[in-house]
C-alpha cells in the first residue's frame, strides 16, 4: 500500500496514535468532517508533509535520545521559521484579512510566531516546521521557493531521489 492511500487512515492505527501528538492540526483530524474544503484541505498537507518529512528523513536523536527520522534542517531555520510565522501568526493574519499587503516587518507582533505557542518544543518544534513548510510547497510552489529556496532545495532533495515516494510525488 503506497503512504499516501488513505494515508489520514494512519494516524488512527493503534500504533501511530504518538505521531504528532502535540501537532495542532492532528487533534482537528478527527473533526475534518467540521472545516470547509480548504481548511480540511489544509490541514491534510500539513499532515502528509509530516509524513513526508519521516519517509524522506535520515535518522536524527530527538530530545529523549530517541531515534526519529526528520529532513536535515541544519541551516535552514530562519527561512522555516519565517514560513511559519507568515502561515499561522494569528495577528499577522487578522491583519491580512483587512489589508492583504500586510507585511511581517510591519509590527512586532506580525514576527517571531513559532511552533513553541503552539506548545511543541525540540524536535517536535522541528517537525511542525518542516510540515507547514511542506504544506506550503504542496499548496503553492512558488511561494515556497521565492521566501524560503534553500527550504524548498533541502525538499527536494530529500524527497525527489526516494524511491517510496517518487513515484507518487515530486517536487519541481
Ligand atoms: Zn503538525
């Protein structure tokens, strides 16, 4: 079965009920049926980037010395980080919503929202990263490699040459 049959199915088998507990967008899984189409959407790429990042990783230690498999992200954190704060700053979106050409730089409160207000921290802080980011390059190509292209080559290259992914899914 490739992973990506059903692949929402996984998250509710017995044994990868610890994947991602603390990510947000897991605890509204089981309420897609309440989200409209691109909101449910949404939260599906987020998902399939966190699988993603595990199929395509290379073994890494997370905070308890357990052995987890994660894209390399050494470099890479402002360009992730400045992804994510652009996708989930809540003010940064309310403020969108009134005014679209709203900058980050505008306010401070527009900057520095990360994966640690969402209560994940360490590695788990890193996945929530490297999933809105994949989410982001699933959604919108261009917008991934213009604000974060040294994000969207580590993707690339992680995911491209894998053989249990490649053949469902590349990235140009
Ligand atoms: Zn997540």
């Amino acid at each position: 079965m490739s992973i990506f049959e059903d692949f929402e199915v996984q998250f509710f088998f017995a044994k990868n009920k610890q994947l991602f507990a603390r990510c947000p967008c897991r605890r509204a899984l089981p309420h897609l049926h309440e989200f409209d189409e691109a909101s449910a959407h949404h939260i599906l790429c987020h998902m399939l980037g966190h699988l993603l990042d595990i199929k395509a990783g290379q073994p890494t230690l997370n905070d308890s010395n357990a052995t987890i498999s994660a894209i390399n992200q050494d470099g890479l954190e402002d360009e992730l980080r400045y992804v994510y704060n652009d996708l989930q700053n809540p003010q940064l979106k309310a403020a969108r919503r009134v005014d679209g050409n709203v900058d980050p730089g505008d306010r401070p409160e527009f900057r520095n929202f990360g994966p640690e207000l969402q209560d994940c921290y360490g590695a788990d802080a890193r996945a929530e990263l490297m999933a809105e980011a994949i989410r982001a390059y699933l959604l919108d190509p261009n917008y991934l490699k213009t604000l974060a292209p040294n994000v969207a080559a580590r993707i690339r290259a992680a995911v491209n040459p894998n053989p249990e992914v490649n053949r469902i899914l590349q990235f140009n």
